[in-house]
C-alpha cells in the first residue's frame, strides 16, 4: 500500500529537506552552468515563504513553488508555478493542491511551465497537462546577462 502524502505549506523548518532538491531543480534549469551557493537558495526559499504573494507546497517526496501575479496586460490574475520538483508517481498531489490553491486565491488563470532539455517537451509531462485541461500557449525563449550569477 502506497503512502498518503499530506501536502502543506513550507515552513522554515522544511529548508535543510528542499535545499538538495533546489539544486537537482537547478542543474535542468537554464542557469545550470552555474553553481548555485546555498545562500541563494535560502534567500529564494525565505522570500517565496514570507511573501504573501507566493507559497511553496510540500510534501516528503517534493516541492511545488508558486506565486500570484497580474496576467498578461492586466486581465485578472494568475497562480504561476515557479518550480516544480518531485519524485516519480507523487507529483499530481501537489498539482491538485496547486489547483485547490488557485480556487482559494480567486485567481482568474493557473500556469505550469516545464523545463526542456535540448527544446523537447517531455511527451509524458505535456500529455498529463493537456488531459487536465492545459494548453500550451506560449514557448518562452531565455537570453542571459553577462552580469548574472
């Protein structure tokens, strides 16, 4: 029998578990050439944990960073997933409470954004949004600036 996870918000007590599971997040993203030091972590970790505008949702397997901002040119708001981390067969309880999230903070739209390693979508990860009513609508193209990390 599999075990129940309780997804909740994370608290300070929760960075010693997610940090090692920031910097596996952080070797796909497209910041990956750069070490990433701990103090940036636990920076991001305490401003996405003290900003009313933001959450992170755990549970023992993963962790699920969010926050809520103005749509596009205004139109409502929307719950934006920042990252999105968890072992495999765990991850849809944190979409779930990601959407439940969403209904709680009235927001008009729900965003989830997967990283693509050499520009291909995970077929899997496209097809489980798709059949939970996503549809892809924008592709985001990343240029760094010399001046960053």
């Amino acid at each position: 029998m599999t075990k129940k996870l309780n997804v909740r918000k994370a608290s300070k007590d929760d960075l010693e578990r997610l940090r090692p599971l920031a910097h596996v997040f952080h070797k796909m993203c497209c910041f990956r050439d750069k070490k990433i030091p701990d103090h940036l972590v636990d920076d991001y970790f305490n401003h996405m944990t003290n900003d009313p505008n933001a959450v992170i949702l755990t549970h023992d397997a993963g962790a699920l960073g969010a926050s809520v901002e103005r749509a596009e040119m205004g139109f409502g708001f929307i719950l934006r997933e920042r990252f999105f981390m968890s072992a495999p067969q765990t991850g849809r309880v944190l979409l779930d409470a990601f959407h439940a999230l969403a209904k709680t903070k009235k927001v008009d739209l729900t965003a989830l954004s997967l990283i693509c390693k050499n520009n291909v979508i995970p077929p899997k990860q496209h097809q489980q949004y798709i059949d939970m009513g996503y549809e892809l609508t924008e592709a985001v193209y990343v240029r760094k600036v010399d001046t960053c990390l």
